[in-house]
C-alpha cells in the first residue's frame, strides 16, 4: 500500500517535498482543483491573509454549509474556487468598496503548458505571430488558430484577441503579476484570457489531437482542452520516454460521460491493449503500465461531450522495477477506491 499511498499524495499535490516530481498543483486552467495550503492572497506571507471557512457564514461559502468538504472547504484558511470562479480565492477582512474576497496569486496553480502572464505594450507585441480576434474565442480557440499556423505559443489577451509567437519572442517578455491576467474569455466565462496590456501565453500542444512525448514526465490532455473534447474524435499520443520500463500514469482529470468515448492504453511494440476507460469505466488515480513505448488513443462518438482528460506520466527506470513488482502494483492498482463497476478494467497477462 506503501505506493499507492505515496502515489495519493502527489495526487492530492500537498506539500510534501515530492513537488519536483509534480508538473504542477493545478491541471485546470481555473484552479478549481488547488488543494494546497496558501492562505494568502499573493504568496511567501505577503498579500492580505485569508478568512477561516469556518468564520465565513455571513458569506456563501463556509463549512456550515459545505460540511464534507466540497471543494476542498474544511477549517483551514487556504485560497480555493467553490463556485467554478476564473481562480482560486478567499475571503478577507479588510473590505474595498463592499469586496470582501480577493483572487489568491499562487505560482503553483498553473496547468502545465501555460507558460504565464506578461506584459504585452503592443509596441513591439509580446507575441510577434499572426494574431486575431474573435467575440467568441476561448484559449483553445487561439491555441488552434496559432498550432495550425505552425507557431509554438498562443498568447490570449483582452479577453478577445489571439496573439502566436515563437521561443524568440519569450526571451524578451516581462513577467507580470499572475492576477493581472484575469479578463474573462468572451467566449467563455470560466476561462481567462488575459488583461489590459498582459497576455496569458500557452503552449500550443496542450489539447493537441497528436504528440509524441519523450520527457520523462509530462502531461497529455485530451484534444481542445480546457474547451471540451468535440465529436468524432480520433486522436493518438506516443509516450517514450527514455530509459523507462514502465510508464506512471496519475489521472488528474477524467470527465468523460459517454460510454462511447474510449481511452485505450496500448504497448507501443506489441499494440497489445493495456487497459481502456470509458464513461463507465473510470481509471483509479495511478497506474502503472509495463511497457517503454505507450500509444493512447482516444475516439469519441458523435453524442455527448464532456472536458475529458488530463494525465501525467512520468517515466520508472528500468532498475527500480522487477516483475514481480509490476504485478502487485498493478493487482493493487484494480483494489483503488470507487466502485468495482467503475474501475479500470486492466487487460491482458502482466
Ligand atoms: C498560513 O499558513 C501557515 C502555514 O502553512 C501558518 O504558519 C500561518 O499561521 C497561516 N496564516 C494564517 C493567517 O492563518
Ligand atoms: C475554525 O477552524 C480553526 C482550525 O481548526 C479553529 O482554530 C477555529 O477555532 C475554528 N473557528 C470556528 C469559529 O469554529
Ligand atoms: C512522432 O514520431 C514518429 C516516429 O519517430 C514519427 O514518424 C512521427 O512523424 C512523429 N510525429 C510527430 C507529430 O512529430
Ligand atoms: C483513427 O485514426 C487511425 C490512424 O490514426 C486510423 O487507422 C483509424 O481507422 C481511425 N479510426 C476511425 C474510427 O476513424
């Protein structure tokens, strides 16, 4: 139990001392899913300090009404989203004009591919690419429009225009606040893109429908993240990294509703399948997959989508792992938590 446990506490991304093996605290681009301990409004103690959920029932959200949890509430005083708000929060003693809450500025909170918030003068732009603006757009909305482009980053600003750019223009870009970027998207009101004079930059593989992953972790999201997957998908992804014998996966999000919509987990030698999730077959937290070259593949039906997935892997070398090891870990991996009905259904001899 040993590792499922370790296991369960990268997955819960608490501190403790493990953060280097985690890509990030956060696999939402609103931070719904913090769960850290940051109990001021900007980090390391500066800012102003946060409100007990337990002292809040003057306002919506406090434990007497969320006893169990929900959220991530408890008595403690740490930044969260409740209400599926742009990013984490609290709420705070000192008032400005009747506010009594504040967005928390927490670096950890950032899904892996956003790259963060700078300053954009517009002369020269940030991001010096082809650029655009849509009513509509979203983040994935501009990551499409600059992957297709070629471009490495999209960069989202004002809620309304898309910015591409290469690895050159980075180098010049000034970091700004993480806060600063919080203009809703006009075309979607819980994601942010960017500010007035900041723009929030991404790297254009997230949400990709393709990839071939050679770092020895990383993270896969399923194709149009954060927006929902669309219908008819059918999309690959070829994880190898080097020196591995096995793969750890650790689903940090999985909202697939449809029974239809299929991740299927192969080796990449044999093509033999390893494992498959579905809307009624939901994988436990971590998995560990007995092969140096994965293939995921997933194809979704014309009905019903949802957000899909995010999953880190991150590579085990060779020498840590025996046999035997594979197979009780994986006989534990089938004993996680939920339902029988609802758990992986692991496939083939180990
Ligand atoms: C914030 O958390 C730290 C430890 O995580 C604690 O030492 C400190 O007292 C807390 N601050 C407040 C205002 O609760
Ligand atoms: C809220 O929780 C904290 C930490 O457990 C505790 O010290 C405090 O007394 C609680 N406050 C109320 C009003 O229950
Ligand atoms: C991924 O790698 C394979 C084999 O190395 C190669 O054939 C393929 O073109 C690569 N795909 C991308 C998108 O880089
Ligand atoms: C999905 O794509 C693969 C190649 O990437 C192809 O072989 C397969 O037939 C496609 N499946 C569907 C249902 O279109």
């Amino acid at each position: 139990m040993f590792w499922i446990r370790g296991f369960l506490l990268l997955f819960l991304g608490s501190s403790t001392g493990l953060q280097g093996e985690v890509p990030s605290e956060c696999f939402t681009v609103n931070g719904a899913d913090y769960r850290g301990a940051q109990n001021h409004t900007s980090p390391d103690g500066r800012g102003q300090p946060c409100l007990y959920w337990n002292q809040t029932q003057k306002h919506a959200y406090n434990t007497a009404k969320y006893p169990n949890g929900e959220w991530g509430l408890g008595s403690h005083n740490a930044c969260r989203n409740p209400d599926g708000d742009v990013q984490p929060w609290c709420y705070v003693l000192e008032t400005e004009e009747g506010i009594y809450w504040k967005y928390c500025d927490i670096p950890s909170c950032h899904m892996p591919g956003y790259i963060g918030c700078f300053l954009d003068s517009g002369n020269p732009p940030a991001l010096s690419g082809s650029s655009g603006t849509s009513s509509k757009l979203t983040i994935q909305v501009c990551i499409r429009y600059c992957r297709k482009r070629g471009y490495k980053f999209a960069g989202v600003e004002a809620g309304c225009a898309c910015f591409c750019g290469s690895e050159g223009d980075l180098r010049w870009a000034r970091p700004a606040g993480a806060v600063e970027c919080d203009q809703v998207c006009f075309g979607k009101a819980s994601e942010l893109c960017g500010g007035d004079g900041r723009i929030g930059v991404y790297d254009v593989s997230v949400g990709a429908c393709q990839g071939n992953f050679s770092a020895p972790s990383g993270v896969i999201y399923s194709p149009d993240f954060p927006d929902d997957y669309g219908p008819d998908s059918n999309c690959s992804w070829v994880l190898r990294p080097p020196g591995s014998s096995a793969v750890e996966l650790r689903f940090q999000i999985f909202e697939i509703r449809d029974p239809n919509d299929r991740l299927e987990l192969q080796d990449g030698h044999s093509r033999r399948l390893l494992a498959q999730f579905d809307g009624h077959h939901r994988p436990g937290p971590g998995l560990l997959l007995p092969t140096d070259v994965l293939v995921l593949s997933f194809r979704s039906d014309p009905l019903l989508q949802a957000q899909g997935f995010a999953v880190a892997y991150r590579a085990t070398p060779a020498a840590m792992m025996s046999k035997k090891s594979f197979k009780t870990r994986l006989e534990e991996n089938q004993r996680l938590p939920e339902s029988s009905e609802s758990r992986s259904r692991l496939l083939g001899e180990v």
